[in-house]
C-alpha cells in the first residue's frame, strides 16, 4: 500500500480532469464568452442606438411637414365702420359706398386649418456634417464593442487559469493525501512494534487533517471559481464543465516590432481615440456652419370656416432667411472651445499610443520571464520528488528521522504547486500579450 502511494506521489503531473463532466476548451469559452456576455450585448445596442441616431439626423434633409388645426371662440364682436365714399369719391352712380356703412362680426367659434411644407436649404451642409459625425460615434461605439470584447475574452482567459490553478492544486493536496494516508498507516504499524513514537503518528495524522481541510477549502473555490466562467458566458452559474488540461508553451517568442505593428493596428482603443479626433473636428466644422444664414422654402395652406368678414383659404410660397447678424462673441467663444477639444482628442490619442507601446513591451518582457520560470519550477519539481523518495527509502531502513519525511512531502507539495502555477503564468503572460496587440 505505501509503496503504491509512493510511486502516485512521485509520479506527478497528471492531467488535470479527472472528473466526469463535460470539457470545456479554452478556445470555446472565449468564443461563446465575446458573444454572450452581458457587457457585450449592452455595447451592441448602442451601436444600435447610436445608428438610429444618425437615421433619424438623415430625415432632417428633407421637408417638415406640419398640419395644424384649432378651434377659436369669438370672446368680442370685431366691429368695423367705412364712411360713405371712401373707396370711391366720384363715380356716375355717385360715392362708393353711398353711405356710412358699419359691419361687424359673428360671436361664436371659429375653425381654422393649416397645412404647411418647408424645405431647409443652407442649413443641409450643416445636417450633412452632423450626419458625418454620427457616423464616426457609430464606428467609435463599434471600436468600444471591440473593447468590451477583448476585455471580457482576457478575463475570461483569466478565470479560466484561475480554474486550471485551483485543479492544480487539488491534484496536489490529493496526492499529498494518498502518501500521508499510508505513512499513517506505516507509522502506525511502527508505534504498535514500539519503533516509533505516538507523537510521531500524531504529528502525521495532524498534517493528514490538514491537507483534507485544505482540499475542502480549495473545493469550495472551485465552484466559485466555475460559477464566475459561466457568468461571464452568460450561462446558468450551475452549470458543469471541466477545463482541458493546458500544456507548457514552450519556446513563445514574439518580435517587438511586428508586436507594436499590430498593436497599433488592431486595438480598439487607439482606433477609437483617433476618431475622437475626428469627432472634434466635425463638431468644430458644425458650430463654424452657424454662421451662414438660415435660408427655408415654405408652402403653406390656410382655411378658415364660419368667417364672413375676410376671405377664408389663402396658399402661399416664401422664402425665408433668418440670420443672428450679431451675437456678443458667443460664437467666437464655442468655435474656440471645439478648437481646443481638438488638441485635447490628439493629445489623448498620442497618450494612448505611448500607454499601448509600454503594454507591448511590459508582455513580452513578463512573457520571457514566465517561460524561465517554468523550467526554475519542474528542476525544484525533480529535486524535491527524489528528495521524498531517498527520505523515505531510509526512513524505512530506519536511517533517517520521520520529520526529514515530512519536510520533503511538504517541499514536494509546494514544488507541485509551484510548476502548475508557473505553467499557468505563462498562459497568463500570453493572454496578457494577446491583448496588448488588440486580439481576443
């Protein structure tokens, strides 16, 4: 028995599924992550929002139509009084109108119907640039979807090997557990033979509790660690699945210039702070567009009823300009505000790409350091797996002292630990490049 537990102990590495559920690849979990999630799905309907907008700006270009209809109560009798000839003095039937002639109004009500069309003329230049400039919020919610996706998809990555570190560790406290189990068992057998002491099986068992307790709690962990994944997925947090067993990436080397090539090329931040500055300069180009004269082509049609006194229908065309010949340099002021928002969105833009470069260079330095830390990990790994099997070969011979034992299953259980952590790091430090350059 304590033999087998010693070779499992020695053996190490394992995969880390050992549990009957569905696995779930990496590659699938970042895909059904960058679709379904809600953060994702929120970013897609502002785009949706943001189009409806400029759909909305494109119907400004074409005619307002209005009809207006109303219903007014005669409060007073309007009265009117012409005098006698004072249209026509002389004329051969004599003065028009031969006599003073009063005429007054009818009290009541009075309904009126109004229906009219303007076109806007000088002010489609101004439309059609803030129609332009809803198309580049658009594209700049459509780089803030791009946005939301890598950073779900890295977080995603980042659960993910969060899973992978706590399976890691499970296999080892599991392992830990077969070998003290049956060290107990060995000890036990020593006790009872009088060649060793109780304290000793004591010291065994206390360590044995203690990994069973550390393996409840790194349970308890892991289904945390899964319920987060699959809110991130937007799936039921109950959910099973199991992860594939992640090999070391050995050898990842990426050239600095082609990275920064691709960064600066393909991250939605950057593309999105060069838009802000095209933003700016639409919104300088409209506030400018205010200067010129408002210039409209109107018809209209007007109908009255229950009126006696004036004619009842006139229709009309008119050309209309509306123009604010002077505004106290109000204008002067906005226009140099939107001047200022310019260099302000180029600045920005130019502290984005510095922030992106660093990024660059800070992955690919901690994606070096990673992969060097792997083989540190698997030489500790090696050392201390011979260390338990030399320790416990003479233990057994009655050579060497339990406690050298147990010194070497716990350096063993730790180095365990320590080379599935560095073997995540890695995927960690690719998944942190990955995003550097702007890929999910």
């Amino acid at each position: 028995m304590f033999e087998c537990a010693l070779a499992i102990l020695l053996a190490g590495g394992g995969a880390w599924s050992y549990a009957s559920e569905p696995v779930l690849t990496l590659e699938d979990a970042v895909d059904l992550a960058v679709t379904a999630n809600l953060r994702v799905q929120a970013a897609a309907l502002e785009v949706n929002e943001v189009w409806d907008d400029v759909e909305a700006l494109k119907t400004k270009r074409y005619p307002r139509l209005e009809m207006r209809a109303g219903i007014i109560d005669n409060l007073t009798r309007q009265r009117y009084t012409f005098d006698r000839g004072v249209w026509v003095q002389n004329s051969p039937i004599g003065p028009i109108p031969p006599e003073e002639i009063e005429i007054t109004s009818e009290s009541g009500v009075t309904k009126s119907f109004l229906v009219s069309a303007t076109q806007p003329i000088t002010q489609l230049y101004t439309i059609e640039l803030e129609i332009c400039e809803g198309y580049v919020v658009t594209e700049m919610a459509e780089e803030k979807v791009r946005l939301v996706q890598q950073d779900v998809g890295y977080l995603t990555k980042v659960q993910y090997f969060e899973i992978g570190r706590i399976l890691g560790d499970l296999q080892a406290v599991d392992e830990a557990i077969i070998f003290l189990t049956s060290l107990s068992e060995l000890v036990g057998n020593y006790v009872a033979q009088q060649v060793a002491l109780e304290y000793e099986l004591l010291d065994v068992r206390a360590r044995l509790a203690q990994r069973k307790l550390e393996r409840q709690r790194l349970t308890d962990e892991m289904a945390t660690a899964k319920e987060r994944l699959n809110a991130l997925m937007d799936r039921d947090v109950e959910t099973p699945f199991n992860i594939q067993s992640l090999p070391n990436p050995y050898h990842l080397t990426f050239d600095v210039e082609t990275s920064l090539g691709l960064a600066f090329e393909q991250r939605p931040d950057l593309a999105e702070s060069e838009l802000s500055i095209e933003k700016a300069e639409y919104s300088y180009d409209i506030k400018k567009s205010e200067y010129i004269p408002d210039v409209d082509l109107s018809i209209e049609y007007l109908k009255l009823y229950d009126v006696r006194l004036i004619p009842d229908a006139e229709a009309f065309i008119a050309l209309e300009m509306r123009w604010e010949f002077f505004d106290w340099g109000r204008k002067r002021d906005e226009l140099s505000s939107r001047a200022n928002k310019i260099i302000e969105s180029e600045k920005k833009s130019e502290e984005v790409r510095n922030r992106i470069e660093i990024e660059v260079r800070q992955s690919l330095r901690r994606l070096r350091t990673t992969q060097e830390s792997v083989g540190v990990a698997r030489q500790l790994q090696t050392a201390y797996r011979e260390k338990v099997r030399v320790m416990t070969n003479r233990y057994r011979e009655q050579s060497a002292l339990l406690t050298d034992v147990l010194e070497a299953e716990k350096q063993l259980f730790h180095a365990n630990s320590d080379y599935n952590r560095a073997v995540l790091s890695v995927w960690g430090a690719l998944a942190e490049y990955e995003r550097s350059v702007g890929e999910v």
